[in-house]
C-alpha cells in the first residue's frame, strides 16, 4: 500500500512484489483484500489477472493497461483502420452516385509500455498509478509472451506501474528464469502461528453470532478450538472447517450453535480438504505412486536434495505397472526434471532456500499416504 501511495516522481517508476507460499497460505485472499484496498484510491487503477495468463492474451493485456492509464477505448474496440461501404436506395441516392465509402479509424493494439506512453489521446498524468496483480505466476513461461509482457512492465521507466505477482514457493525462481530478478519485496506466507488460528476463529465464529445466530461465549470458544485444531493452523483449511460450520448452521431454521453437529462439521471439514488435495495432485498430472515415494522420504525425515529427489521420481517410475509408466514416459517425455517441476508447480512438494525439498503442508503427507494406503 506504501508502494501504491508513492508513484512518481516521489517514488520508483516501477515497483515489483512478490507474496510467495505454499497451497492455501492465503496468497489469492491476499491478492483480492489488496485489489479491494486500492480501488478505494482514485488515482490508482488496477488490473487483475487470476492466474498467468495465456501468451495469446499478451496484447489484449496492453490495451486493459492503456484503457486504465491513458482512458484508450477498451480491447474490444482496439484493431487496425476498418474501412465500409454502404450502398443507399431510392432515387435521390442514385442520382448522387448510390455508393458511400467511410473510414473509421480505430486505435492500435499496444504492444508495449513505450507505445501506450507515446499515446497522449486521454492526456493521462504520470502521478496515475496502476496495480497489475497477477497470481499463480509459478506457471509462468520464460519465453512467453506474457514473460516478456512482465519484463517490460518490470524495467520500463516511463509509465508508473506496480506489478504485484503470486505464486507457490517456486515463484522467484520462475520470475528470475523470466530474468525478473529486481523484484522490490518478497513476503513469504505460510501457516498461523501460535493462537493466531483460533483467534481467527473466535472472531468469525462471534461476527455470525451477532449477526443473528445464537451461542454463548463458551460455545464459541469450544467450537473455535475445535475448528482450529482441525485447521493444523493453515489459513485455507481454516477457512474450510468455517464454511463447513456455516453450513451446518444455514441447514437449521433458527441457527443456534449449541444444536449443530459438531462431529457432521469436522467430517465435512475433512472431506472439503481431502477434495482440495485431490485437485492439487490431479494438477500435476503424476502418478500416486510418485509423490507418495517422495512424501515417504519426507516423513522419515530425511533431508532429500534436488538431486535426490529426481532419484527418487526414478525409482519409483521404473516400479510403475508398465501402462502407469508408459503414460508417465509420454507425459514428462521420460525426464524426471519436468516431473519435479510439475510437481513444485501444483504445490505438491516445495524446494527451500537451500534447494531441499519439503512438504509445502504436513497434513498434505498426511493424505497422501492415507490416500496410498487406501487403495493399496
């Protein structure tokens, strides 16, 4: 918000920040509260992108850029010199001739920063600062069109632009394969700490009490402890066991905490985070096997280097039925570096600091090798 409040010439022509985090750390909550918090600004605009987008969208993005800085017709009307011909009936028409030609011009798709500072039609001021936030952007192509896009918001000097991206642990090293190595701040997010997740709790759970729904204080602090010991104080799961005990309470006609079910919620919870999991691994496209070998490694404690866990994928590939294997050959085209990364990508596993990987969430391992065990 500092950053948002100090466009130039007071501060720096162009800022980058990065929030960085493992699945469900609040990085996309983040993202919306801020997009909130700066459309309450008249002199910031903003643009937001829920994920990185395609590098077929590049243009387009310009021209939502230009619209926010130089009031440039929106996308939809942008588009080279369209010229019509319009043939008029009855006999006044034929007499001057019947035939009309019109040219309408039709502003330029932008294709880089320089062009939309070039472009004074709105006559936009350089004290207009303009938010890009931009998520998930650990899936990010290095020499795409939109890395390219991001490149040039990132070292231009001429239009005041604050890119604000987020993405799992893997971002930076996205950003930097990107060359967006200037990156202004990192903020890392991660689990709650200490009572942070019941006081998150107590004070959801008492905002719906005083909204209409009954409970005394001690049934509101026995639920928040419920919830927030089913939470392992991660900011999503937290957010799961909630919407679980809201709709335990919207199923009743008079809600009232003392009559819900708090056993039916905490199933509920479990289930809304085990669906959550299952989408994480469907993202990465790898077979169970494979992320419970790592996840095994993980629990055992051992410290499990890069390198050792591309060991680690192999093994566990060649013991694959030969039909897994074939599909997983056809999949990563056989490297075990795509493997990995598609993994890191989807949140899966994470690489610290210290290039080790880890598991980005405990409870994850937790599923998966249930999840192993369940099927085996």
């Amino acid at each position: 918000m500092a950053a948002v409040a100090n466009p130039p010439p007071d501060g720096p022509p162009g800022t980058t920040i990065l929030i960085q985090g493992a699945p469900g750390a609040g990085k996309t909550a983040l993202l919306a509260h801020l997009r909130r918090r700066v459309e309450q600004d008249a002199e910031a605009g903003t643009l937001l992108c829920g994920s990185a987008p395609g590098d077929d969208e590049a243009s387009g993005l310009y021209g939502e850029l230009a619209s926010l800085l130089i009031d440039a017709p929106p996308p939809t009307r942008r588009g080279v010199s369209r010229r019509e011909t319009r043939i008029e009936a009855g006999v006044p028409a034929v007499a001057r001739g019947g035939i009309t030609t019109l040219q309408e011009k039709v502003p330029p798709t932008f294709r880089a920063a320089r062009e939309i500072a070039r472009d004074q039609r709105g006559g936009w001021s350089p004290k207009r600062r303009v938010v890009f936030f931009i998520d998930e952007v650990q899936t990010l192509k290095p020499a795409g069109a939109i890395a390219r896009l991001l490149l040039d918001l990132h070292t231009q000097a001429e239009l005041p632009v604050l890119l604000v991206c987020a993405g799992l642990g893997s971002s930076q090293s996205a950003l930097s394969a990107a060359e967006l190595s200037r990156i202004g701040s990192v903020i890392d997010l991660g689990a709650l700490e200490g009572d942070e997740a019941l006081d998150c709790a107590v004070r959801s759970i008492s905002d719906v009490v005083q909204r209409g729904v009954t409970g005394s204080n001690a049934t509101i602090k026995l639920w928040a402890e419920a919830l927030a010991e089913a939470s392992d104080n991660w900011p999503r799961h937290l957010q799961v066991y909630l919407h679980a005990a809201w709709s335990e309470l919207l199923g009743q006609d008079h809600p009232n905490l003392d009559r819900a079910d708090m056993d039916a919620v905490l199933s509920n919870g479990h289930e809304r985070r085990a669906t959550y999991y299952e989408a994480r691994l469907n993202a990465s496209q790898t077979p169970i096997a494979v992320s419970l070998a790592l996840h095994r490694r993980l629990t055992d404690g051992a410290v499990l280097r890069r390198e050792a866990a591309l060991e680690v994928i192999d093994a566990a590939v060649e013991a694959l039925p030969s039909a897994t294997r074939a599909r997983w050959i056809d999949r990563f085209h056989g490297n075990s570096e795509h493997c990995l990364d598609a993994l890191l990508r989807a949140g899966v596993v994470s690489l610290d600091a210290m290039n080790h990987c880890a598991s980005p969430i405990p409870s994850f391992s937790t599923h998966i090798l249930d999840a192993a065990e369940s099927t085996s």
